[in-house]
C-alpha cells in the first residue's frame, strides 16, 4: 500500500482561466481541482488544443480563488505572461 503522503506529493493540480474583454475586468478561473478533476481539466485542454503552461508558483496563487472569480490585480503581470504564452503558441501553430 502507499504512503498517503507519497500520493498526495504525486496528485496532479489544474487551473484554467479565461478572458472575455466584454464580460469582466480581468481573467477568471473557469475550473480548478486536484486529481481526476485536474486529469480532466488538462485533458479538456488537450482535445480542445488549449496549451497547458506549468507554473507552480502561480498554481499555489491561482489555487487560492473560486470558479467565476476574477484574478486580483497583483497577479496581472503573471497572468498576462501565462495569456502571451498562449498567444505565442497560437501564432506558431498558424503560421504551421
């Protein structure tokens, strides 16, 4: 049997954000969990082909909010990284 300690170190964690420029401030959470929710989450992602940034620093943060809270201003600039990352992904892909 394994340690319970050992599994939890193991157990994956996922947030997801969005960004709707005509519905909030800034981003929001639209999902977050920790094991099969997180396995769920990232593959949702996966199939949808939404790129996966791993940043456990700003997953701890991130982690912190509920689903349909909007990100408070001192994590913007982190943020933003994480949407410039994905925008950078996106423009690789069609320019493919």
């Amino acid at each position: 049997m394994k340690d319970q300690k050992q599994e939890n170190q193991k157990r994956k964690e996922a947030i997801a954000l969005g960004y709707q420029r005509d519905q909030h401030e800034a981003p929001v959470v639209l999902a977050k969990g920790k094991g099969m929710i997180a396995e769920n989450i990232l593959e949702k992602a996966k199939i949808e082909q939404i790129p996966v940034q791993q940043d456990p620093a700003l997953l701890e943060l991130l982690g912190q909010l509920h689903i349909n809270e909007t990100i408070p201003e001192e994590l913007y600039q982190a943020v933003a990284e994480v949407f410039a990352f994905v925008y950078r992904l996106d423009r690789q892909k069609s320019h493919s």
